[in-house]
C-alpha cells in the first residue's frame, strides 16, 4: 500500500468545509466551529512529523478536529461546572391528552436520529464534492448552499451566466451519479 | 448516466437548462410549461430531472454547511504565516 502524503499548502482547499460541516453539526456555532477548523489545521501543522501516512490527510485532520471539539466542551463546561438539567413541567393547565405521556415523551429526544442522518448526509455531499473539480465545487457551493445570486457569482469569478449554468450542470450531474452510489 | 442510450438533442439541453434553473427557482412560467410537456415524451430528461430534484432535496435536508469566501480567506492568510514560519 502506498503510503500517504502531507501537503498543508493544500489542506484549506481541500479539506476546509467537510471540517467545517463536521463541526457545525456537533456545536452549532458557526464562530466557534471556525475556529476550531483553524486551530485543527494549526495544530495539524505543527505534529506533522508524527504523521505516519498510514491514514489519509483527510481522516488525520478530523481525528485532531474530534479531540479539539471535545477540549471546547470541556473547556465551556469547565466555565459553569455543570451541565444544564432541562426539566420542562407542563404548567399550562389547558394541554389536552394523557397526562402521563405528556411528561414522559421526551421532545428534546425526536429528532435525534434525524439529526445523525442529517450529519451523515451531510458529510456524503461534502465527499462527493471533494471529488469534483475545484471550479465545479466552488461555483456549486456558492448556488447552491450558500444560495448567493448567480450574478453576484458572476461577477466575483468573472463567467458569464451561461458559462455558470453549463457548469452547474455538470457539477448536478457528477453529484447526483456519486450520491446514488453511496444514499440515494 | 443512462441518457447515453437516447440522443441527445438541442431541445434536450434547452430542457435540462431549465430543470436546473428550477431548482433555484429561476425559470418562468412559459419555460416550466415547455420542460412539462418535453418531458412527457422524453426518458432521459425524465430521468435527468428526477435525480435533480433528489439533490436538492438531499442538500437542503442535510443542512449542510460550508465556510463562506472570507472566512476561507482570512484562515489561508493565518495559516500561510504559520506555515511560513516552520519553514524557516
């Protein structure tokens, strides 16, 4: 098996928004989870000599990534010294139904699983991004998650509309193929 | 894709073009009621449309997230600087 390779100068091109998706699924700040993107790819940099390659970049960063998200919440947690009990009694007098379920069903608990699924179908399309070509990716991103307008995109990369459509064609196209492989 | 099988044509691209700009909610009525009655005769955009609309259902359920432009931006400069300075 060949043996893996380290190149930070690519790493923020490459690996920069699944790390970032990855985080924002686990602390829901967007500040914050900037921030540990930036510190895993600092301290990525400096033990890249203890980087054996037999991993890929990609797996290594995010074992550092999961280390420091687990250091911010028990830095956070540290703060307060404790975590936050939710209790939520049903004051309201009016609630119809069963009084015992009403206290039992936990609704902090029913989205859970859709939420891994969420995160994991998050982590497939930044894959599958990763595996376009860099201008395909970009402009793709930009329409369609970041929702900018296509002429704001225009105008920063310079292409012209049709130019941008021809490309977000190709880039639905090759996404849509390598999303069905792996969850459609 | 399977659209190798069928040809095709001019009009085809006229109709994948709009089934892309309705996914961003771009296209006019007149180009919706044109790619509606395309695609009660042709498979391949059928198919073309079907997967499209399965994207950007996945997207926008997955909430997935991506830094913006600066923010990639300043995190490349910080980074360069530190890289800079391992080098030496």
């Amino acid at each position: 098996m060949p043996k893996h390779q380290i190149d930070p100068n690519k790493w923020i091109n490459l690996y920069s928004d699944y790390l970032f998706n990855y985080t924002i699924s686990r602390v829901s700040d967007r500040d914050i989870a900037q921030d540990l993107v930036q510190d895993t790819f600092l301290a990525g940099l400096k033990s890249m000599k203890n980087f054996k390659g037999e991993a890929s970049e990609r797996t290594w960063l995010i074992s550092i990534l999961k280390r420091k998200i687990i250091d911010h919440y028990r830095k956070i947690n540290s703060n307060k010294g404790k975590a936050e009990v939710r209790m939520n009694y049903n004051s309201d007098t009016e609630s119809e139904g069963d009084w015992l379920e009403e206290r039992v069903a936990d609704p902090f608990d029913k989205t859970a699983e859709d939420s891994i699924q969420n995160t994991e179908l998050g982590d497939a399309i930044h894959n599958c991004l990763s595996k376009l070509p860099p201008k395909q990716a970009q402009i793709f991103t930009m329409k369609t998650i970041q929702g900018y307008d296509t002429e704001v995109i225009c105008n920063e990369l310079n292409i012209t509309a049709s130019n941008l459509w021809v490309i977000i064609h190709r880039a639905r196209t090759s996404l849509s193929e390598c999303l069905k492989e792996n969850w459609f | 894709m399977s659209d190798k099988n069928y040809k095709m044509n001019a009009s085809c691209e006229k109709a994948n073009h709009v089934c892309d700009k309705t996914q961003y909610n771009e296209a006019s009525l007149w180009e919706k009621i044109k790619l509606s009655i395309h695609l009660l005769y042709c498979k391949a955009c059928r198919e073309y449309t079907h997967n499209n609309k399965k994207l950007t259902k996945a997207v926008k359920n997955s909430e997935v997230q991506c830094l913006d432009c600066k923010a990639k931006e300043t995190m490349k400069e910080e980074f360069h600087a530190e890289l800079e300075k391992q080098q030496h």
